[in-house]
C-alpha cells in the first residue's frame, strides 16, 4: 500500500552517484559485522524453501535456539522486513527471528519473477502462512512459535492466531490493521483535514472523489489513499525516508538489483488488499485462547492507535497487553527497535519461556 511513496523516496538510491556507492559500500560492511552470529547454539540460515507451490524465501536467526522462536509477518503487502536486519539486531539475542519474503516480495518475487508468483490473493497468502508456520515448527523443534504481524501482515495475523492457537505461543501485533467495514473514518478525515491545511487541492480533490463505501475501492485506490496518508505526516514520510529506505539502501543482505525488486514487490501486491476488504474484525471474533499483545505508535496516521485500542479493549485473551510506543508513527518498531524490544522482554518473553511449548533442538 506506500508503493508510490517509497518508490518516490528511493529514486535516488536506483541511480547512484559514485559517492553513494562509496558511502553505502562502508556502511554494508559495518552491518554485515553487526549482524555476525558466531555464537555456539546460534543459527543463521537463510535460503528458499517450497511452500504453497512456489520457492519462498525464508530467513532464521538468532543467538540461541533455546529462546522463543518469533515468526514476523511483514506488511506492504509485498514490504519485506529483511532490510531491517542491522536496526533488529537486539532482538535476535533474545529471540530466534524468522522472517519469511511472501510470494509477490522481495527475494520471492526476484527468485521466480512476476510470472511464477502463484495466484496472488490473501485466501492463498494466508494458507502459505500456516505451512510456513510447521516448516518453522518441524526445522526448529518447537510446538509453537510467537506470532508477529507487522501492518498488513497484522490482518493476516489475527486470523491465525485466533484460528490456530495451537501452532501459536502468543499474537503481537504493530501497526495493527483494524477492519470494521469502514465504520470509523478517522483516519480519512484526519487525512482531508491535512491535506486542506496544508492547500493540496489536487490531492484533496482525489481523495474526496472516492466512495463513501472503502469496501468499493480498487487496489489503486486504496494504494494512492495510503500514500497520501504518509505523505501528508511529517513523521511518517521521515520515517519512510530515514528508517525505511535507508534500510534498504544499506541492508548487507540486499544487492542494487533487489532495491528494485522491493519497489516492484509493493507494487506487484497491493492486488492482495482486496481479499481484506470486506473484513468485520470484531464479526470475526475477539476472543483469542493464546496471550494477545498490541505495540501501537502512538503518533500512527495510518493505522489509528485509537482504533486499535478500542478492539483491545474488547479482546478477551488469557493474558493481554497494550502499549503505546513513544514520538513514532507507522513502522514503529523499526523506528525505535529498542523500545520495542523492550516491550518484547515485559511482556512477551514471561509468557513464551514458562510455556512447555520448547523441545529440544
């Protein structure tokens, strides 16, 4: 859904000048000793595997496999969370991250290319998701595995954990996507309000020609709405450009060739958001048999936090946890990794490591 934007942002990271080439050479080389693993129980494997009909590619990490295992739904759709790898560091010494490029993103997409994605729809993401989940449980060892749902990848996330508390040691979701049939529109009015303050009548006048009904909306629509969305918040379109992009301009796992396949993926997926349309998460179900966390930036103009709230306040959960992560927007996480991983370890940690969910590896 930020397809355009980040495109936008990253035009200048696709046709490199000699010292940015100079520039990001140095940096890789200083994140590919951060992101080291040399530990004796640790594991670093990163490779494609068969899963729903298709190579997709998938990445374990982490400095010990006695930790919980956390399996990271990304968002976009088609946003992979690999390029975070050097800012995430931290929480690979208390968990062991698995982070999985869906079909239509990244090093899936540039693997197969447009042409051997599969059918591209959420029904088909979402059984990919579960057969991701037992290859994570079969490889590892483990009964079941903390559920983390980034974005759009948190609409995926609250169908399985409510579908399938017995693969899933607890739910945490940021930048928590909340379907409701379209029945709260703050995040459209704050959007109207920002654009006519800020006198972009062209964009205002786009967005106002849209249907009342955002269950109508073409995928296109919905990608220029989510654009102008991070565009029109100063927080967010910095954290587009320094947290985002710069990510990837510098990830030590990436090559020049993949930043395009990143913009192509963004583009290539946002067919997927029709499959969620529709959606009525509080029709669907509140009450979840696995313990529910949501880390919500408090400053989010996408995915409003207090819309978030209000579905947490109705979740019924055996253990549960709201929090607000401070001065972000969307892509909090990776804005403050260290705040969210602190929150990881308070609440999320307790709750996975007293489970008997952990065999020997």
């Amino acid at each position: 859904m930020l397809a355009a934007i980040a495109t936008s942002a990253a035009s200048l990271l696709l046709v490199p000048t000699a010292g940015l080439l100079g520039h990001r050479a140095l940096k890789r080389v200083r994140n590919v000793s951060l992101m080291k693993i040399d530990s004796s129980n640790g594991i670093n494997e990163q490779g494609f595997v068969r899963i729903g009909g298709i190579d997709q590619w998938i990445s374990v990490r982490g400095d010990d496999l006695t930790n919980p295992v956390i399996l990271e739904l990304h968002g976009g759709p088609g946003a992979s969370t690999a390029i975070f790898g050097p800012r995430t560091r931290c929480w690979e010494q208390h968990f062991t991250l698995v982070r999985w490029d869906m079909r239509g993103t990244l090093k899936t997409l540039g693997h197969g290319g447009a042409g051997r994605q599969g059918e591209m729809s959420f029904e088909r993401i979402y059984a990919d998701a579960v057969e991701v989940t037992d290859h994570i449980r079969t490889r590892l060892g483990v009964d079941r595995v903390v559920l983390l749902g980034h974005s759009y990848g948190s609409a995926f996330g609250l169908r399985l954990a409510r579908e399938f508390p017995e693969r899933y040691l607890a739910y945490v979701g940021t930048d928590q996507n909340i379907h409701d049939c379209g029945r709260d529109d703050s995040v459209h009015q704050a959007l109207l309000t920002r654009l006519r303050a800020s006198g972009k009548h062209k964009e205002l006048a786009a967005v106002e020609r849209l249907d009342d009904d955002k269950r109508r909306w073409t995928h296109r629509e919905r990608a220029m709405h989510a654009k102008l969305l991070a565009t029109s918040d100063r927080l967010t379109l910095d954290t587009m450009k320094k947290v985002v992009m710069g990510s990837l301009w510098l990830s030590p796992l990436h090559s020049l060739r993949e930043l395009g396949h990143f913009m192509k993926g963004m583009s290539f997926s946002e067919q997927v958001t029709a499959g969620a349309s529709a959606f009525d998460d509080w029709a669907d179900g509140t009450d979840f048999k696995i313990p529910f966390f949501l880390f919500q930036g408090e400053k989010d103009v996408l995915t409003s936090p207090v819309l978030a709230r209000r579905f947490f306040d109705d979740v019924r959960a055996p253990v549960k946890e709201f929090a607000l992560i401070e001065d972000c927007s969307h892509f909090a996480a990776f804005r403050r990794p260290d705040r969210f991983l602190e929150l990881l370890l308070a609440h999320v940690r307790p709750v996975a490591t007293t489970s008997k969910a952990v065999r020997p590896y």
